[in-house]
C-alpha cells in the first residue's frame, strides 16, 4: 500500500490564512471560544490547532463553555461510550442555545468522519451549525467564513485520506511540554479499531518539517516534545526516511526530553531499541500496546504479534535500557474470547509488571471486521474480567513503585496541587507521576528529587 502524502498546496494554506483575516474583520464573528476534546493525545494536538486557528481570526479562548460564543467539539470514536458522551454534551448544549441563540455549535473530529455521520447530524442535530471531519480540519477558516457570511449550517467532510496540512498555527496548552504528530492515520486495520477508517491511510511528514517544528519549539523553551502517531516505529515507511533516524535527530538537537507514542510491537526493531539506550534526551518510557496475551485472540485482532515474540521484546528492551517503564493497552471481552484465554491476558500482565496499564472493555465499532463476528461477549463476564485485570495491574504497579523508592528521578513539574498549593507535581523520565513539596515557579522545570513512598497512582519524593 503506497504511504505516500499528498500536501496540502500553498495556494490552498493561503486561501484559508486569507479566510482568517476576512473572519477577523467580520463584525458578526464569535468573540470568544471553547474546544471540548475526547479521545487521545492526537486529538489533543488537532485541538490546539483548532485553537491556533481561531486566535488568528481574533476571537479568545474562555475555559468556560457557558460563556463562550462558539463551542466546538473535538470528538472520538474509539469506543461507544466515547461517542455518547460526546453526543450527550453536544445536546446538552442545545438548551444553551434557547437562551442564547447567538451560541455557535460546531463538531469535528473522528466520530465525524465516520460513513453516514454527517447526514445523521445534519438530520438528528439541527442546532449544530458546523460540522467537519479529520481530513479537513485546516479548512475551517472557509466553513467558518461559509457560516458566518451565509447563515446556512455548514457541513463537510472529505474523502481524501492521505492528506497533510504544515504549517498551520497551534496554541499549545503549554509551552514547556510540546505535542508534534510524525505521522497520521494507520495501515494496521486491527480487527476490533475504528482508527484507519476515520484517520485515512498511514502517511509520515518529512523529517525536516519535523526537525523545524521542534527546533522552534526549543527556542521557545519546551522541555519535553512527545512525538504523536498511531504507529510511531513504521514512521517513513515507503521513504528512506525511519523513526530510529528521526529520534536521533531529534535527540542531537538537545530538546531535554522527547517522549514518542503509540510503538506497535510488531514493528519494535532492535535499532530503535539501540536509538533509546544510547541517546542523552529519549525518556525510558514505553508504551507497548499488548491488547491480549492469547495466541488466538491476538491472531483474530489481526496484531500480527504473538506473546512470545511480544514477550521476547520486552526482554530485548530490559536488557538494554533495565530502569524502562513499560505501559500497555489491554482489551477484554473481544468476541469468543474465553475464560482461559482472558487468563492469559492475567498471566502476560503478571509476567511482565507493567507500570501502569489501560484497560478497556471490547466495544464493537461498525464497519470494523470484529464487529460482524459471532460470539460477543455479555457485559457482566466482560465487566468481571476487566475487574479482574485491573487487579492484576494494580499488583504490577505497587511492585514497581516500591522498587522505586529511594531512586533518583527528573521531573518535569505540570502542576500546584489544588489541595494546599505547596505541592507540585510531574512526571519522572520513566512517565510516573511524582509529587513534592514546591511552588508555582517550578512549574515548567526539570527538577531532580529522590523517590521516599508511594500513594496510590503516585509516587512522593523530596527535592534533592
Ligand atoms: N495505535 C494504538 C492505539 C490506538 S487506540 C495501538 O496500536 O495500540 C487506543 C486503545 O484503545 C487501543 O490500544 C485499544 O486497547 C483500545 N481500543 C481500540 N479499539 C477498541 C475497541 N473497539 N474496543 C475497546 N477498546 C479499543
Ligand atoms: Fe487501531 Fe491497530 Fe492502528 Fe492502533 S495499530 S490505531 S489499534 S488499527
Ligand atoms: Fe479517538 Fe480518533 Fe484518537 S477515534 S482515540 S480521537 S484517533
């Protein structure tokens, strides 16, 4: 299958930047605005640049969505529940509306760009008046321009998946702590994903615009850059150009800390292995999406891994780098799935004690393979197992902060705890979270502590 990107062309990149400027001189635009996101860090990073977009049209954010002029929902589909509660806050909102009809609604994002959603939006939410996919989301200047100048509900969707936009503004949430996507969509079509459907086709950006990005973005003072894509290790597949290579620019570069996800564990080569251990700046952190530790199931998801050669790279990596934290993503209740192979996602989980795991009950997704498959599994079984599991992570867990305590770790502080004001926290390189005594200005530094105990999902420490 051909990877390759087709750029969105200058021309098209001015017609929306012009777009910006016609809107900031509308008397009629929205004064302020509010982004709702689902889903994961992607999906964040798209919101920033929604975010970036509408700044340049003069319009200001507000944390307050029942304050704001224009809300726009950022959505997900991962998951059913992902997708009603989205749903749920968009209709929420149309009550808002009655009171003040001058509220612009607006949805985009993944649930969007599924076949049939916009009819179904157009049809069951009248009072949304914007609404667009993943692949046209640099096009919201000219829908919004649409909106606002004709008065109509504006919807649209492109088919073209393999498209890429640079150069579009982002406001970041934080400039210490930077998001850059490497890659989008996914080839992969795991049985049970949605994710291929509504990202388009796998398409890498070119490793200079990437070095460019985040070289500005070190000039103006991140300290962490964590690469986003659905599959980060078969970044430039179908061009010279690959992910060890990039991590290794990027690491030269001398951005404090780099962080990368989602690796695929079919594609975790021995080189980006050799890339994490030798680099000075790669965080030892790894999130290894396992999804089940069942031959079969693994096969009927279309992972193209088993759990020996899943194991057999955790090994490799331990050996190389001994102090990796290890994070997964498991699904249980996969169709047919039985009791003894939902026990081999227990035993994987004991085997490797991960440091923390994402647990998630299957749900089928339309126009997916597994969805059509016999044998769903009733939700009381899957809620027992997913219980189960998460027991079973929780083990893990405590295991590894206990070893943790009395180590030395870098953290990068995010956060005043809300609680009393003189905690801070952060994560350590190894991407636990770590709270200690601090104030406001530590907010955006590396600050280095030693581990004393563990809290729940948390570890304490003092500063050193
Ligand atoms: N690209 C990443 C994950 C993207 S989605 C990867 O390959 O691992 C994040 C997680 O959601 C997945 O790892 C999986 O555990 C979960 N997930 C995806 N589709 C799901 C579904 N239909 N039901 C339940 N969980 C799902
Ligand atoms: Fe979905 Fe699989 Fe692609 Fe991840 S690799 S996004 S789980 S299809
Ligand atoms: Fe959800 Fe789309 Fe991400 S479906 S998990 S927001 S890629």
């Amino acid at each position: 299958m051909s990877n390759r990107p087709e750029y969105v062309s200058e021309a098209e990149m001015n017609r929306q930047e012009d777009a910006r400027e016609r809107i900031a001189a509308l008397p009629n635009r929205p004064e302020t605005f509010h982004i709702v996101t689902y889903g994961c860090q992607m999906n964040a990073h798209d919101s920033e640049k929604l975010a970036g977009m509408l700044l340049q049209m003069g319009m200001t954010e507000t944390d307050d969505r029942t304050h704001a002029d224009l809300v726009l929902f950022n959505t997900c589909c991962i998951r059913d529940n992902a997708e009603r509660r989205a749903l749920g806050n968009v209709i929420w909102l149309k009550q808002l509306k009655k009171e003040y009809p001058k509220l612009m609604i607006g949805v985009c994002g993944c649930m969007v760009q599924q076949p049939g959603m916009a009819e179904r939006i157009l049809k069951q939410y009248p009072f949304v008046d914007l609404a667009f996919g993943t692949h046209n989301l640099h096009t919201l200047p000219t829908l919004l321009y649409t909106l606002l100048t004709q008065n109509k509900r504006v919807v649209s969707v492109s088919a073209q998946e393999n498209l890429i936009a640079e150069g579009l503004p982002a406001h970041r949430l934080a400039e210490y702590k930077a998001y850059i996507t490497i890659m989008y969509g996914c080839n992969n079509y795991c049985s049970y994903c949605i994710v291929p459907y509504v990202r388009g086709r796998e398409r890498s950006r070119r490793m200079a615009d990437i070095l460019n990005e985040a070289e500005s973005l070190l000039k103006g003072g991140a300290q962490e850059i964590m690469l986003l894509g659905q599959n980060v290790n078969s970044y430039g597949n179908g061009t010279d150009e690959s992910f060890p290579e990039l991590l290794r620019a990027l690491d030269r570069l001398g951005v404090p800390r780099i962080r990368f996800m989602t690796s695929h564990p079919k594609d975790l080569s021995d080189e980006l292995i050799n890339v994490m251990a030798t680099g000075s700046h790669i965080c030892n952190h790894l999130h290894l999406p396992v999804q089940s530790g069942n031959n079969e199931i693994l096969a009927a998801m279309n992972r193209r891994y088993t759990r020996e050669s899943y194991l057999d790279r955790v090994a490799a990596i331990r050996k190389s780098i001994p102090n990796i934290g290890l994070t997964t993503d498991l699904i249980v209740g996969f169709p047919r799935e039985t009791d003894a192979q939902f026990e081999d996602s227990v035993s994987l989980v004991e085997t490797v004690g991960y440091d923390a795991a994402f647990t998630f009950i299957y749900s089928p997704r339309k126009g997916t393979r597994a969805a059509d498959l016999p044998g769903q599994i009733p939700a009381d079984v899957a809620g027992e197992r997913i219980g189960r599991l998460i027991e079973t992570v929780d083990v893990g867990t405590a295991a590894v902060h206990q070893m943790m305590i009395g180590q030395s770790e870098n953290v990068l502080v995010e956060s005043l705890s809300k609680r009393d004001g003189r905690q801070v926290s952060g994560k350590g390189t190894r991407g636990i979270t770590i709270t200690f005594e601090g104030s406001e200005k530590d907010i955006g530094r590396i600050i280095p502590v030693t581990i004393t105990s563990s809290a729940a999902n948390t570890l304490r420490a003092v500063r050193k």
